[in-house]
C-alpha cells in the first residue's frame, strides 16, 4: 500500500497482477507474463529469465527488446522452457545482470 501511494509504477503493478491472477485460465488458453525491466531498444538479445526480482526499487535493470523476443521465442519453440514458464510471471534482463 505504501509503496504504491509513493511510487504510481508500482500501484499499476499490483492492480495488472491483481487482474491477471483473478481471470484464471480461459479455456485452452494458457498465458506466460514476461517482466522486463528497464525496456530499452538495441540488439541485445542475451537474457536471464527469473522467478524473483533481479533488481530493487532504485536499482534498475536493463533489457533490451530484443531480450525480451528472444526469451517468448524461445518459450514458444522449446518445450522445455514452455513447461518450465508456463502460467508464471518471470522477471527478463540483459543477461550481463546475472
């Protein structure tokens, strides 16, 4: 609650959780959440994907968009990864953050 009155980003990200986690699974239809953090243009496309948050409130992380295709590509092309990620909402950054 505190941190939402003082940093509005973050009220708007309790609220996109709150409603995702609140529509449950429509059907067939399965989801996967992908958390960049700082989103940035450019080519880099190395990431780390992670259920906890790699960052703190005043410790941004890059990621590139690039990072972030690359990581919903390779969900939706390796079963594996699919499997590993599914129904989950991890955190995508450059991989030089690791």
């Amino acid at each position: 609650m505190v941190l939402g009155a003082l940093l509005p980003p973050q009220a708007d990200n309790v609220e996109a959780a709150r409603i995702v986690a609140a529509s449950g699974r429509c059907g067939a239809t399965e989801r996967l959440i992908v958390r960049p953090d700082d989103l940035l243009e450019g080519n880099s496309s190395d990431y780390v994907a992670s259920e906890l948050l790699l960052n703190g409130i005043f410790d941004a992380k890059e990621t590139h968009i690039a990072a972030v295709g690359a990581f919903i590509g390779d969900a939706l092309t390796d079963e594996k990864m699919w499997e590993a990620w599914r129904g989950k909402a991890p955190m995508v950054v450059d991989a030089r953050f690791a």
